[in-house]
C-alpha cells in the first residue's frame, strides 16, 4: 500500500497539441510578434492530449476561471496509443 501512495504523488508531463503546419525556413526566419500561423485544426476541433510522451487522451478546448482549460472527451486504449 506504501508504494501506491508514493506513486499517487509523482508528477506527469501534460501537453496538448493544438495542431501542426508546415513552414519553410525561409517563412520562419520572417515570423515576428503578431505572425499568424494557420495550423491543421479546424477551430473548435478536438486536441491531442500528451502524458509523458504518450498520446493517451483527445480533448475539447475551454475555458475556467479565464484560462485556458481541456475538457477529457476520449481516453485512448492500451493499443491506440
């Protein structure tokens, strides 16, 4: 029982990918503040949820107390990740 309450308390790494483009070196070099980059993701759609590395949950942006917040909409199978 001791071990699972010390694994209750390690942290993970949680990072949600909004979407991804392509750009050339050439455009990037040009990116300044208040560059807009056009990604893959249709506003409003679903994000890829990363814990540690593995693409384990798909989320819903939106927003609690004025941040930005996920809300869980698919966990992901042993064998889809």
């Amino acid at each position: 029982m001791a071990e699972l309450v010390s694994l209750m308390n390690i942290t993970l790494v949680c990072e949600c990918e909004l979407g991804e483009t392509y750009i050339t070196v050439g455009n990037f070099l040009k990116l300044e503040a208040g560059s807009i980059i056009k990604l893959n993701t249709v506003s409003g759609g679903n994000v890829k949820m990363v814990i540690s590395g593995r693409k384990l949950l798909t989320g819903e942006i939106g927003a609690n107390n004025n941040k930005f917040s996920v809300k869980i909409v698919d966990i992901a199978k042993n064998n889809e990740n």
